[in-house]
C-alpha cells in the first residue's frame, strides 16, 4: 500500500456473479505498507480476487490488479491440522 497507511482497513475482495467486487475478508495495514488475509475458500471453481483499500478525506483510494486463483479441490475439515 503506497503511500504508507499503516494501521488502515484493508479487504480482500472477489468478483462476484453478478459483475460486482464483493468484500470477503478484511486485514489491518502494517509496517512497511504490509498486509495479509486468511481466506478459505467455500468450494472448487475459478476465482478473481483483489486488495482494495477505501479513501477517506485526503486519499481516493485504489484496488489492486485482479489475480485469478484456480481452486480444485477442498480437504474435508477433519483432515486439516489445528492452527498453530
């Protein structure tokens, strides 16, 4: 995220059926304009995603370049390992 807003709301979003970019996920900004998300997802299929950050009263705001994410299978919930 440039200019650097640590501490900022940031969401993944997904293009959604309907031709409109849907909130999924949301992170928090960090040192050094980082972010990250944990987002499962709810089945096999093909998925456009994007990071969008909202403006407020001195940015516009801005989204990323989509990136489409191929997903081929899910692993049943019992076979994933705890979280650490």
């Amino acid at each position: 995220v440039a200019p650097d807003h640590i501490g900022h709301v940031i969401y993944l979003q997904s293009l959604g059926s309907d031709g409109a970019w849907h909130n999924v996920e949301a992170g928090i900004v960090g040192p050094g304009s980082t972010y990250s998300f944990n987002y499962s997802f709810g089945g096999a299929g093909t998925f456009q995603l994007r990071a969008r950050i909202y403006g407020g009263p001195e940015n516009l705001g801005a989204a990323s370049p989509s990136v489409t994410v191929a997903v081929s299978g899910v692993a049943p919930i019992a076979t994933l390992t705890p979280a650490s």
